[in-house]
C-alpha cells in the first residue's frame, strides 16, 4: 500500500486502510473507492492523506521516496508565514504578532525555503502524518509567543523558532509503521519514537546548513525535563537550554490540548492547571510562568460555557489565562463579564 494526498487519489484507486475522524469513526471502510464528492467529505474532516492499494505487495508501506517531490510542491505553494502569524495571534494574548515577531517568521520561513535539504525533511514530515505537520506548526508559533514574552532577542527568536518547526523532524527517520500506528504502541517500538530527537539531531548537523547549534540543541533537548526524567539523556536542570524548555512545554501544551483518534483532549483549563505543579519539576518556573502569562487558553473568538450555564463568546484577554472577558451570546446586548476577581462564576469549557 501507499500513503498519498487526498487530491492525488484517481478514480480507480482503492482503500487499503479504512478512513477514520479525530474521534475514531470510520468515515470509509477499507476497500471503498474514493469520489470526488467524498474527497470533499473527508477535507471537511481534515484528513489530506489515505492509503492506497497498490499491485501485491501484502500490507508493507512503500517507502515515502516516490512522494516527495508531490509534497515538496505542495509545500511550497504553502503560505507558511500567513499560516504561523495567524496561529500566533490565536495563541497570544495580544491580538496581533509584534513587528519583531512578524521579522523573525520572515527569517524561519525564508531559511526553511531556501534550503532544498531542510525542506524535503519538513516535507518529508508531513507525509508521516498531517497531525506531526501541523503539531510543528502550532509549537513553532505557541514558542514564539512565549518566548517574546520571556524578552528573547531577535536572533534567539529565530533559533527558538526555527528549532521548534523541526523539533520532531527525527521521527522520519523512525518507522512508519510506528509513526502511523493508531493506539498504543509496544514497549519496543516506543523506545524506537524516544530516539526521534537524536536522530533529528543528526540529521540536522550531518547538513551542510548552517543550522544555529541552539536550534539543533531544541530538537535534541524537547524532551528532557527540568527533573532528570525525560530523554534520550535524563539531563537535568541547567543542563537543558531554555530554548529548549519554552519548546517542550509548548510541545507538551499542544500535543495534550489536540484531539486524538485513541484518547480524549485535555481542556485548555485542565491543561493550564497540570501546567500550574510543574514549576522546578519538569520545566523551570521562570519558563512556566511566561508560559501561563503569554498564552491564551481561551483565544478571542472562541465560544465557552459558562459554570452558570450561560454560553458567551471570548472578546478580550485579562490579567490571568482561564479567564478572559466574555460577552453572554443569548442576550444581544452590549453586557462584558469580566471573570477575574469573579469567584463564583468561571469558564466550564469550550463549547463546540
Ligand atoms: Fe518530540
């Protein structure tokens, strides 16, 4: 079988893998044929890749070789700055990315552009997954907001940045059979995805790039932890950059926050208060706090529910992450409720 882009997929192919949403459904069910009216079906489920059956050749993924350059093309039609300001502005508690902010994903995008190697390898990731894509994406730009907030310079923006886009690109050097399995992995092959930073490591030292060494040391790094706990090395304390802290807490914020196929998202509140017994465990408190002072739980726009009952829209940050100004959406009124200093009333969830 092969994996390939939706709006690749001919007439005649057939499904090798059944086709399922974030919540585990089967859309279609494997050996379907897939028409354009359900290519359109799935887009609006975000799914952009399937498996296709291809001739004999049992149940074995075809290396991804022969998909590159499709997804390299794809790629660069990507109007990669657009995409991360506008997730910079829907993760900051400032409506819209700072003129430095702006210039620093200016650089990361040129960089990533203008350097065929790195981008086949950025390429190459989102064939793993669009989830491992698009993860990259929403870390890269969750990092820079709470770098800036941490008053980095432009130039360790950059290398912030640059290191979180590519912070999982060593998982295409594991296995896609591990990398696309859906639920739980085996001991065995979970301590094969634990060697994805060392192997992203050097892939990005064995180039001729110029990689900055602190972006390279963000994707060694992403997963050690403050404690000694984490790996590949168990490094400990000021062993481990601070680059490397604002990207792993921004990795662990946006990987629990998503929806995925096996297990339940963790809400913006849950996710904030784990976050809140973390200080000098697994990420220094200095990071931990930037962390929940720059980021928005509840972005502008978003539609809670209230402990009331009531369900409002997000219209403004406040002083502190869980709770923003909101405005009541059954009354049509002009009424704000500021949340903080409100004891008795707070935001229940997100409502979808
Ligand atoms: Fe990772």
């Amino acid at each position: 079988m092969r994996k390939i882009f939706i709006d690749l997929v001919k007439d005649d192919d057939v499904l090798a893998l059944p086709v399922e949403d974030a919540n585990g459904n089967i859309l279609l069910a494997k050996g379907s044929k897939i028409k354009q009216s359900t290519k359109d079906k799935l887009s609006k489920h975000g799914i952009t890749t399937v498996y296709i059956k291809e001739g004999n050749n049992g149940d074995n993924i075809e290396p991804l070789e022969g998909n590159r350059d499709e997804a390299l093309k794809m790629l660069k039609r990507q109007p990669l700055e657009e995409i991360l300001i506008s997730r910079i502005n829907n993760y900051s508690r400032n409506d819209n990315a700072s003129p430095i902010v702006k210039k620093v994903v200016e650089d990361i995008i040129f960089t990533l552009k203008n350097k065929n190697t790195l981008l086949v390898h950025f390429a190459h990731l989102r064939l793993i997954d669009n989830y491992t894509y698009e993860h990259s994406l929403d870390v890269c730009a969750l990092s820079l907001v709470i770098g800036e907030r941490l008053r980095l310079t432009r130039t360790s923006l950059y290398q912030l940045g640059l290191g979180a886009l590519l912070h999982d690109v060593g998982k295409t050097k594991v296995s896609i059979s591990i990398t696309s399995k859906q639920g739980k992995l085996t001991d065995k092959e979970f301590e094969r995805v634990k060697e994805h930073p060392l192997l992203g490591f050097q892939l990005l030292k064995d180039f001729d790039n110029n990689i900055p060494l602190p972006s390279c040391q963000v994707v060694l790094q992403h997963h050690e932890r403050y404690s000694g706990t984490g790996y590949p090395r168990g490094l400990k304390g000021e062993k481990i950059s601070k680059l490397s802290y604002i990207v792993g807490i921004c990795d662990m914020y946006t990987a629990i926050t998503a929806k995925r196929s096996y297990r339940e998202a963790f809400s913006p509140k849950e996710a904030i208060e784990l976050f809140m017994g973390t200080c000098n465990y697994l990420f220094p408190t200095q990071v931990v706090e930037a962390f929940l002072e720059g980021v928005a739980a509840y972005p502008n726009g978003s539609v809670v529910k209230l402990s009331n009952g009531l369900i409002a829209k997000v219209i403004m940050q406040d002083t502190l992450a869980l709770k923003p100004i909101v405005k009541p959406l059954k009354y049509n009124s002009e009424t704000e409720i500021r949340l903080v200093g409100n004891e008795s009333l707070d935001i229940e969830c997100l409502y979808e």
